[in-house]
C-alpha cells in the first residue's frame, strides 16, 4: 500500500525538514509485520512528493506470535498488503513520529505553518461508498478526489470494488494532516490488527483533540475506530460531548436556563415533575430510569418515595452526572438511600443492555432536543430493547408558545431544541410508538390548560399491552 504526500509550499523541498527523511536517498524499516520504505519521487523548488510504501508480509503475520493455531486460508489470502488499514497508520506513527507530533528541529516555524498539502493512499478499501468518504474528510476542509477501482478490468461486468483511490488535500500543517490519516484510515476498514481496549480509546481521544468532538460523523467515526465495542463507545463519546460543551465555571448554585426562566411563574417545573412522579407512583415500578437525567432534579423528588427501590439516572453529559452526583449529595446519604441510586452515562442513541429489565421509564423533556433523523433510533432503544412495563414522557405544547410574550413567532422555549410538537403531532407520534411497539397510551394536560392551546407541556404514559 502506498501514501504520497506532497506539496507546492517554496521551498518544496523543505518537505524532507518536516518529515525527518532526506529526500536523497531512500530509507527502510523494519516493522513486526513488513518493512517500511520511504523515498521522493519528485524533489523541487515548487513541487516535493515524499512516499511512504509498506510492504505488509502475511504470511509472517500469521507466523507470529498471535497466530491462531488453527489454519485459515484467509490468514494467508487478503488485502492486507494491499489495501490501506491499521497497519498504515502503525507505519506513519514509527517512521513520521516526530511529524505527527508537530516537530522539526532544523524548522520549527515551518512545522506550525499551514501549507498547501495533499496525499493520495492508494487504495483505501471504504465501507460506506464515497459518500461517507466524503462526509468523513470534507467537513474537516479537505477537497477530496476518489476513483473507485474495478473489481478486475479484464472482466468489468463483476462490476466495482470498495476500494478507492484517494487524494485530499488542504492548506493545514503537515502534523494535522498526518493526525486525520492516523485516525480516519483504520476507519474505513474493519480489520484493525491489534487489540482494541482502553489504550485505544485514549489515542482516539488525544488524536482527536480540537476535532472529533465538533466532527458531524463523530459517532460513526468512534464506533469505527473502537471496533464496535460499546462500553469503550460509550464511554469515548461522553468524553468527547463533554469537550464539545463550553467549558464554564461549575458551582452548586441553581443555574437559570433559558426554558425555566419563561416557565417559572406559571411553576411549570414542579407541575411537571410532580405529574411523573405521581404516573410512576401508579404505575406500582418499583425500579425506575430516568432517561437523560441531566442535573437529577427528577431523581430528587423520586428519592423521597420509598416504592421506588432502585433509580436509575442516564445522561450523555459527563458534566451535567457530577452536577447531579453533587446536588444528590450521595456521600452525605445514610447507605441505604444511597445504594437506591446510580448514575450511568451513555447515549439514547444506541442499545443499552444496563437498561433492560426496569419496570418503568421516565424521559422529562428530552426528545425535543434530538434530531428527528435519529428518533427512530431512541425509539428502538427504549420501547423495543429496554422494554420497560410504563414509559412516561414529557414534552412541550408548541401551540402554547403564544401565551409568551417574550417568546417571539416561530422561536423555541429552548436554543437546544431541535423540535416542538403541537397536540396533533405529538399524539400522532405517540400512537404510532403504541402500534408498533405493543403498547397502550394515554395523554395527560400538565400546567395550566387554555381552551384553546392547551397545556404548556404535554405528558403521554405507555404501558406494555396485555
């Protein structure tokens, strides 16, 4: 598999400054599965393309101390040596490792410059197809190139492979660059050749600081990159939604938010949390979940009913769990009602097996704020995976909106709102939930209910058909 990078920065041939190799001659490594070649076709004033060709061996992999005992045809017959994978970015941390780290002793300004570069790996096997090659570099500003290659050009009726040739190429510094190929080229395949634990996640994390945490395909990129392996996902993109948050100064004061300034004269928060409190109370859960607990101001009022003997709060926010673990006090709580309460972060995207077997599930102002696209994917999580006996949500009634002045036409109660369902929407929706999942449903008014806008906020309660 080959990399080429090259620029048309004056002196072009400061390339070699940058990546510690003398464009005169030609280098080799050893690596534990092939050699490592390095050499520059091209060496000028205005153009300088310096190429990196790892000569994976596969029948040394498979002779090697991680070989499997038994014989498989397809540990000797693969695209390993091929095609562009984990083993390319082993090959570009040992033999451009102090580029990658942004070092260049004889240039050290220039290392910090961002100049016109361009790499071409040929070929990148891309599970995904082209759109997701492109939705993977593009938003980091790279202009990409690919050509995907035939399965066999004598025989073009086989039709196209997945693999590609690519060039991206942007004005950055060249330890940038090689950071996304270190990160982004195991991506697109899934053949990672070691093993996949916490080490990784942490290089995921470190490489992908200042830029995953923004990325819009952050969440395919981590699962990717970790394997598929949820509890490291999880826990990678917590980290990284808690980078993506400002970083503000964290006291234990009671933080107004946009949408409880407008709602606290009419007390809607206590009217809220009163009216699921008192769904869960007679629905007879004794172990509940708070979905997207936030600041545990829900688990607050839970803990003070003995029938709930196990609660349960999750929330993809790292920052808004030490909040609630602060307010709920839990050091201070004698150890039984202590023991009644645990914390878990996570993402209502994904299946979640922590939250199977609960007899009931609250979600207090929470789907507002996901995309529509991925409703779809809450919707599964919690009424076809985790099951729970009664599921009670809130949400707003945008019809009520009018009520406030300060509100303004077509604006939400919240900057994070995504959505805001009118009565018909939502019942619809809640239907269909109903139909498809095998449960019954029923709308309650939470607030004071005007004639014609109804409630401010809007409660259904699910409960698992009998």
């Amino acid at each position: 598999m080959l990399l080429t990078i090259t620029t048309t920065h004056s002196p072009a041939s400061d390339l070699g400054y940058l990546l510690h190799k003398h464009p005169e001659r030609s280098q080799s490594f050893d690596l534990s599965f092939g050699k490592v070649h390095v050499f520059y076709p091209e060496v000028g004033l205005e153009r300088c393309s310096a190429c990196l060709l790892l000569d994976v061996d596969p029948v040394g992999l498979v002779r090697g101390k991680n070989a499997s005992a038994s014989f498989l045809l397809a540990q000797y017959v693969n695209d390993r040596p091929y095609a562009a994978s984990s083993f390319m970015s082993v090959a570009i941390a040992r033999v451009f490792g102090s580029a990658l780290q942004g070092r260049c002793k004889d240039r050290p300004d220039l290392a910090a410059l961002p100049i016109p570069l361009s790499a071409r790996i040929d070929v990148l096997p891309v599970r995904g197809g082209e759109r997701f090659l492109r939705n993977v570099f593009e938003p980091l500003g790279y202009a990409v190139d690919a050509t995907r290659c035939p399965l066999d050009e004598r025989f073009p009726e086989w039709g196209e492979s997945p693999y590609f040739a690519v060039t991206v190429q942007k004005s950055t510094t060249l330890a940038d660059l090689l950071t996304h190929l270190y990160v982004l080229i195991p991506v697109f395949d899934n053949a990672k050749h070691y093993w996949i634990g916490d080490d990784e996640m942490e290089k995921l994390l470190a490489k992908g600081e200042g830029w995953l945490a923004g990325h819009p395909e952050k969440e395919e990129i981590t699962r990717r990159y970790l394997k598929f392996q949820p509890s490291l996902f999880r826990e990678a993109l917590a980290r990284l939604v808690q980078e993506e948050e400002p970083q503000e100064a964290e006291d234990d004061e009671r933080r107004v938010e946009p949408e409880e300034a407008l709602e606290k004269p009419l007390s809607l928060n206590d009217q809220r949390l009163g009216s699921v409190v008192a769904a869960l109370r007679a629905s007879g859960a004794k172990r509940v979940l708070d979905l997207g607990c936030g600041e545990a101001k829900l688990i607050r009022e839970l803990l003070k009913e003995k029938q709930f003997e196990e609660i349960v709060g999750l929330d993809v926010s790292i920052r808004s769990l030490e909040v609630a673990q602060r307010r709920l006090k839990l050091e201070r709580l004698p150890t039984k009602q202590a023991e009644r309460i645990k914390l878990l972060h996570g993402s209502l995207m994904y299946r979640d097996k922590r939250l199977d077997g609960f007899d009931a599930a609250a979600v207090v102002e929470v789907v507002e704020h996901l995309d529509p696209p991925r409703l779809s994917a809450f919707e599964r999580v919690l009424f076809e995976f985790a099951k729970p006996r009664t599921v009670v949500l809130t949400t707003p009634n945008r019809e009520f909106n009018v009520k406030w002045e300060s509100l303004g036409a077509g604006r939400f109660r919240h900057p994070d709102h995504r959505f805001e369902w009118t009565r018909h929407e939502f019942q619809a929706w809640a239907n269909g939930i109903a139909e498809r999942f095998g449960y019954t449903v029923r709308f309650v008014a939470v607030g004071p209910e005007d004639e014609k806008l109804g409630p401010p906020t809007q409660m259904a309660i699910f409960e698992v058909a009998k």
